[in-house]
C-alpha cells in the first residue's frame, strides 16, 4: 500500500489523471491525501469533484479557501462570484450531492502511524497541535451542523487577526478558517498577515512564514500543505510544502508519505549465536 500526498489540483483534472497514471495508483491498495484547493480557476473541477468523490475511502481531502468559495456560492454569498469559473460545479445535477459530500471535509487530518498532519495553509504559532485539532474539529461541527449557512454568509475578512482563546462565534470561526485556508506568513507577535502572498518579502523581520515562526508551537510535528504556488515544494522547519503551481503551468506533485522499506537477503558476517 503506498500513501500520496497531493499539492493544490483547482480544477486541473487532465494533470491529475496523468499524475496518478505515472504513480500506478491502485485505489483498492493505495491511499490519496489532497491538501485542497480541488476548484475553481481550473477547467474540470466538476470532474476532479465526480473522480475524488468516487474514490471513497481511498481518498482524503482537507478543506481549501477555493473549495470554501464553491460552499459559500452554493449557500447564497456572492462574494467571489465574478472571480470563479464554478458555475458547472453549481448547474450540475448531482451538484447538491457534491456539495454535500465537500462540506463534510475535514480542515486538518492526522494520521498517527504515519506521523503527519495535512492542513490546506497553515497553523498560527500559538496552536499546539492539540489545539489545532480542537479548533478544527470545532468549525468542522458548524460546517456539518444546522449553521453552516449563516457561516458562509458571514465567513470572510481578516479580523480578527491574533489568536485569543475567548473568541466566540464567527470571530473565533473566522480566525480558525483563515488559519487553516488562507495563511502564509505571521507578524513577530503571531498575528496573522493575511494581505501578504507572495515571496518577496519572506526574510523581512516584520513578516515571517508561519512554519518559519520561531515560536511555533507545532515545530516538532511534521505538517504537509498547499495553498502557497509561488513557494513551490518547500521543504524546511518539519514542513513541506506541495503546491508547485499546477494551475499556474507549473507542477503537479505527488509526495509518497507511507513507510517504504526494502529489504534483501545478506550473507551474514556474524553468527549472532555468538552474541546470545
């Protein structure tokens, strides 16, 4: 059995498909994790929504802020209609029970005999990682609960912008959700700087990666994720990084995270009887 991890897809399904050929993937074997971003800008996302869907178990996907855009339109917020090509995911016939389906993703997945963990963006320096999983774990509730439409009418914008553990309602929903789909560098203080996207300005002492943060709480787990194309796969700080920028013509990466050993036979140079 062989365990994947896959950068941001948004909509690139011929790429994907030629991915996954060139891995032999077998889904009654083998296991995908996608870091979100399955939409938008993309040609197909319907049919990178049909295939990951279909897959079933084989399949694991954390939530994205391109995915939350398709949610959000789906529920009535027009925000970022005019910057979406959604609209065949959303005329679709079986468009309810994709929707559906996507709305009842995780935001965080951890797997415990691998040791990893897969968020879409990033984690605030402040969460350990048992607080990551609580806060998931909390939105994850609204989203699959009886509120979830007067969370997508009321999700966007950037305050608050620095972690406190009174936060209620959607200003404590709204902290976690750009925590996990949206966040690329932190403040010296841990506040989130939302409005930076780019590279330029990654060793500014004013704004510092959130996996670079030197108080990270989370730095000795190991963390995959996405979100960020103009890093490229990144690897640093018990981090890697994976969208390379497919939709940009870049590349589409596939990170092979299941133990793998190979074994063969030896002569011996040692009668271990000896040792007993």
């Amino acid at each position: 059995m062989a365990t994947y991890a896959i950068g941001d897809i948004q909509g690139c399904y011929d790429e994907l498909q030629r991915l996954l050929e060139r891995l032999n993937f077998d889904p009654a074997h083998d296991q995908l994790w996608f870091v979100g971003d399955l939409v938008n800008r993309g040609p197909k996302s319907l049919e990178v929504l049909r295939f990951i869907m279909a897959l079933g178990d084989s399949a694991v996907s954390v939530l994205g802020n391109h995915d939350l855009h398709l949610l959000a339109l789906a529920h009535g917020n027009p925000r970022h209609k005019r910057s979406s090509n959604l609209n065949e995911v959303l005329a679709a016939p079986d468009r309810d029970e994709l929707i559906d389906w996507l709305r009842h993703r995780p935001l965080l997945h951890r797997d415990k005999t691998l040791a990893f963990t897969m968020v879409h963006a990033g984690l605030p320096p402040q969460w350990s990682m048992k607080t990551a999983r609580a806060c998931a774990r909390e939105v994850e509730k609204v989203l699959r609960g009886d509120a979830h439409k007067d969370y997508f009418l009321n999700m966007y914008g950037n305050e608050p912008h620095l972690w406190d553990e009174k936060l209620q309602g959607m200003d404590r929903w709204r902290f976690i959700t750009n925590c996990f789909t949206r966040l690329r560098y932190c403040s010296p203080d841990g506040s989130l700087q939302l409005q930076i996207k780019g590279i330029s300005r990654i060793d500014s002492p004013k704004h510092v990666p959130w996996f670079a943060h030197p108080d990270r709480a989370s730095r000795k787990k190991r963390i995959l994720f996405g979100h960020w194309s103009t890093l490229g796969y990144h690897i640093s700080h018990n981090t890697w990084a994976l969208d390379s920028g497919c939709l940009w013509g870049g590349l589409l990466t596939a990170l092979r995270i299941d133990p793998h050993a190979m074994q063969l036979p030896c002569s011996g140079q040692q009668d271990p009887a000896k040792f007993s």
